[in-house]
C-alpha cells in the first residue's frame, strides 16, 4: 500500500519548512508573508502528488471541521429534500459541508444521531426535531454549539428557529375554500404534539369557528405506508358523506388523499374539493391540479444557513436567539373551484357497502 504523504514529506522534498507548508495549506500565507514563489511551489507539487490533507488533524489544530449536521424527518419527502437542497447549495458557497440524516421522528434516533455528529466534531446542527430531545439540545447549546430549528420549535427550548406562518396558511385555505361555497370542510393531519401541527389545526378550527360551520378533524397516525393512509382516508369519507372539501395538513397526507378519492370514484372539485399543506412538484401536474400552500423553501433555507454561518463566526452571534416567522402563499388551482357539486359520497357507500 503506497504510504500518504505527510507535511513534512512535502517540507524535505521542497526543502522548506513544515510550518511554512502548514500556513500555505491553511489559506494564511499572505497573513505570514510567504513569497508568491513558495506558495505557486507548493500548490504545484501537492497538485502533481495528489496531497489529500488530515481532516481530523486539521479540525484539532483549527478547532473547526467546516461540517453542518443537518437532523430532518424524512429526507426522501418532497419538503425536506427540497429544504436540504437549498440548505447544502447556501452552505457550500460558505465552505461548509453538510451530513445528512433522517431521524423518523423518532426521539431515541435522534438521541443517536446526535452522538454520532458530536464524535464526529461537527461545528453546528440543524434540526426538524421530534418532541423528547430537549436536554440533549440544551447540551449542545450550554457547550456553544450552534443550533438552529427550522420547521417546528421546542418550547420548553430558548433557540433560534425558523418556522413559517402555520396558522395562517390554514386559515387562508380554509378561508377560500369558504368564499368558494363549501362549507362542510374536513381537516385530515396527524396524531402529533409538533408545533407546526398544531398551529395548522389552530387555524382551521378558528376559521371554520368564525364562519359558524361545524369543524370536522381527523387525526392519522405518523407512521403510516401511502396504502393504509390511503385507506383510513377513504374510510373516514365514507363515514362522512356529507363533506365537500377537504385541507390535508401535509403533503403526503394529500397525495394518500387524491388515491382514496381516485378509489371512492369522487370528482374533484365538483364532489369534492381538496388543498393540501406544503406545495408538491406535481401538484400541478394532477388534473385536475391541486391547490396548496406553499412554504418559502428558498427563504427558509437562506435564513437557517445565514443565522447559523453568523452564530459559527462571532461568539456574540452564537449566544443570542431568534425566532424568524416567514409568511405562506395560498397557490390557487382548479382543486378548489367554485362549481356546482353534486355529493356522490353516499353512492359510493353504498357500492362499497355491497362489494
């Protein structure tokens, strides 16, 4: 096995010393006046020998790894993926690396994670996290660690978060859906404790109290395959014949709802009409195309990356917290049209009922 070139290999050979290769490699040439020659010299030769540097000796001596843990719930859903590419994108353009995990909303898998970016030294983390990892963010924090929230917050936690206006995009979708005629609105999410969760529930209840209408909640489980989500969707229609839209918290629950609907032989919008939370790529490629709300992934990642590259370059920046609230847009499309609906709920009851 070929052995890996050491600084000091790179010194004897070009007949300098370690610590001038050191300040050259480091980027502090100019702060220690070396001559241009010298520095051209050793990027020449690390270049032709192929000088991959000692990350771990390297992170000891400067005391930074320039690697971002980043914990999300699910990097394969649309959002999360969206988010973390914008994130790694930004990060890159500041020297920094970005490790990525999905934690499943799982607490003691967070629990692990974190261990592991914290073996690992990495110099900050961002977090979608899951209730029940409090003190281990607080360590973090109480060591100087910089942490960021985005999505959802703790409360018992002081951090500096970034979230999206939840209970208005709620508010705003069921309102529309009002002005448009329907008035027996159903709002399918989750069985969560999550902030985000439960603002968007927040705003549904308070728009559907104000219009006098009757609220209509079903919680699913969050661990749930699209064909069972799909399945306790179409149930709970079934058992509700008389709804005429529906607001789907996230975007998956929305996806499992379009099947369930598809299944039940519903027309969208004239049976039903259907927003779902969290804008989806393909959205508007459904025909008919589905009505959302779409949170600012551009916006959002630009402010995690600026708050943390800030809280990573002065210490009076890592101790302060914010809380950043970006607002949502209510993107119309034919889903939520105002047509004249004709409740074909009950007949596809009662054909399910005889199948």
């Amino acid at each position: 096995m070929k052995k890996k070139i050491s600084i000091h290999d790179i010194a004897k050979e070009l007949n300098l010393s370690a610590t001038t290769i050191s300040f050259v490699l480091n980027g502090k040439a100019d702060e220690k006046k070396i001559s241009e020659q010298v520095q051209r010299k050793v990027a020449d030769y690390i270049k032709q020998v192929g000088y991959q540097p000692n990350m771990i000796a390297k992170s000891l001596r400067t005391g930074k790894t320039n690697i971002i843990g980043m914990l999300v719930e699910d990097i394969s859903d649309p959002f999360f993926s969206s988010i973390s590419r914008g994130i790694e994108t930004i990060a890159y353009h500041h020297k920094y690396k970005i490790f990525f995990a999905s934690t499943e909303n799982d607490t003691e898998k967070t629990k692990a994670l974190i261990k592991v970016f914290r073996e690992r030294q990495v110099d900050g983390y961002i977090m979608a996290p899951p209730s029940g990892i409090e003190d281990d963010i607080k360590a973090l924090i109480d060591d100087n660690v910089p942490v960021i929230l985005f999505d959802r917050y703790l409360p018992a936690l002081n951090t500096s978060t970034v979230i999206i206006d939840n209970f208005s995009g709620a508010y705003q979708a069921v309102k529309h859906l009002l002005e448009n005629g329907f008035s027996n609105i159903a709002f399918i999410t989750l069985k969560s404790d999550q902030t985000q969760m439960h603002s968007r529930l927040q705003g549904y209840l308070t728009a559907m109290e104000e219009s006098g209408h009757e609220a209509i909640v079903q919680k699913l489980p969050c661990k749930l395959s699209h064909s069972l989500g799909a399945e306790m969707v179409k149930e709970f229609v079934m058992q509700h014949n008389n709804i005429d839209a529906i607001l789907f918290a996230t975007n998956y629950l929305a996806i499992n709802g379009l099947k369930a609907i598809q299944d039940l032989g519903l027309i969208i919008p004239d049976n039903i009409a259907v927003i779902g939370f969290d804008d989806n790529t393909h959205f508007n490629l459904f025909s008919p195309s589905i009505t959302a709300v779409a949170q600012p992934i551009e916006e959002i990642a630009e402010e995690v990356v600026q708050q943390l590259i800030n809280a990573l370059s002065d210490e009076r920046e890592s101790k302060k917290r914010r809380t950043v609230t970006l607002p949502v847009k209510l993107i119309i499309r034919n889903s939520s049209s105002a047509k004249m609906k004709k409740n074909i709920v009950e007949p596809a009851l009662s054909t399910m009922k005889k199948s």
